[in-house]
C-alpha cells in the first residue's frame, strides 16, 4: 500500500511540474518572462520533488529486498 502511495505522489509531482511549465510558457509568450518566472521556479521545483519522491521509492525497494 505505502509503495502505491508513494507512485501516486510522484505522478502528481510530475503533472505539477509539467502543468507549471506550460502554463509558464504561455503566460510568458503572452505578457513576457517578468509575469511568468515563478512558473518556471515552481515547474523546477515540482521536478526536483518528483526526482527525489523516485530516488527514495526506489531506495525504499532495494532495502527491503535485501532484508
């Protein structure tokens, strides 16, 4: 159950990350970069939290196989 979890909040953190990035490219060919960079920052962060959520799932799993 926990392993299915942690799936489920990486592929929300992976849609986030995605989701900000688009919406930070059309605000930024709409009204420019100076309304659109916190897009940005949040896509980069949202990308980074789903690398790492991916790392320690995948951690997760190595450890509790050797056990």
């Amino acid at each position: 159950m926990r392993n299915k979890l942690s799936k489920a909040l990486e592929i929300v953190w992976l849609i986030t990350s995605i989701l900000c990035f688009i919406t930070a490219g059309h605000q930024t060919l709409n009204e420019g970069i100076s309304k659109s960079y916190i897009f940005f920052i949040f896509s980069f962060v949202a990308l980074i939290m789903f690398l790492l959520r991916k790392q320690m799932r995948k951690s997760n799993k190595l450890n509790n196989s050797n056990d």
